[in-house]
C-alpha cells in the first residue's frame, strides 16, 4: 500500500495540442505558425488537497471526454468521497455526465460524489435522471 500527500500536489491534465493548418484570413507570408495554444475550452483538470479534489475548467465533450474519464477513474480507484469543484466549467456533454454517474456507482457502499459549483447544463442533465439513481450531491 503506497501513502500520497496530496498537500503539495498539483497535477493539471490538457488535451494534446494538435497543429492545425494557418487560418483561411492568413495569406502568404503571414507569420501563423499553425499552431494553437491552449483555449479557454479546454479541459484543464487540477488534482488538489487534502481532501483531494478535482478543480475542473474548461469543456467536456467528445475531444476532452477521454481525459475527464482518466481524472474520474483515478479518484474511484482511492475508494473516498469524491470532491469536484466545477466552478470553471462552461460545457459538459451528456456523455461526460454519464461518465460522472457511472464514477458515482463505482464508488464504494456510502460514499459520494460532491460537485461544488456545479453549472446549469450540468444540474439540469442531473435532474432529467433522476436524484436516486445514483450517488451524487450537487452544491451550488
């Protein structure tokens, strides 16, 4: 059994950066490398302590789905209560919330998944399913 101290742990988790060709507006000689940097739609997803928590900003859709799951996955896997701060998020797909459903039911007998600050797209998703479907407590 390994210990963590996550007090002085930061992980921040981005979707791979893809070159994409100059922009239409660019003509020759324009000086766009094709590159992008990091967008405010990103996933950028923070691992902070104690208690660990996730700090969540930034888009869950199909191009930041597979890193949210991986974020999830990690917290199920240490068996607590999971804390997920989601004050930065400004898009989540119904998919990406099943994945957070799904993480729920994994947990363990009576423990929970709180979601501090969760946005409306998100709560409302929530609703339609169904409060007792699964271990979820939405602060806001």
């Amino acid at each position: 059994m390994s210990i963590v101290d996550f007090r002085m742990v930061t992980v921040t988790i981005w979707p791979e950066v893809r070159p994409r060709g100059p922009s239409p507006a660019a003509g020759p000689g324009s000086s766009t490398s094709g590159v992008r940097g990091p967008s405010p739609h990103d996933l950028h997803i923070d691992l902070t302590g104690p208690p660990v928590r996730l700090k969540v900003s930034g888009d869950i859709d199909r191009t930041t789905r597979r890193l949210w799951e991986e974020a999830l996955g990690g917290l199920v896997t240490q068996g607590d209560d999971m804390h997920i701060d989601l004050a930065g998020l400004t898009f989540v797909d119904v998919r990406g919330t099943w994945l957070l459903t799904q993480a729920a039911r994994g947990l363990p007998r009576g423990k929970k998944v709180f979601l501090h600050h969760a946005p409306y797209c998100l709560r409302s998703v929530l609703a339609l399913i169904g409060p007792d479907s699964f271990p979820i407590e939405v602060e806001t």
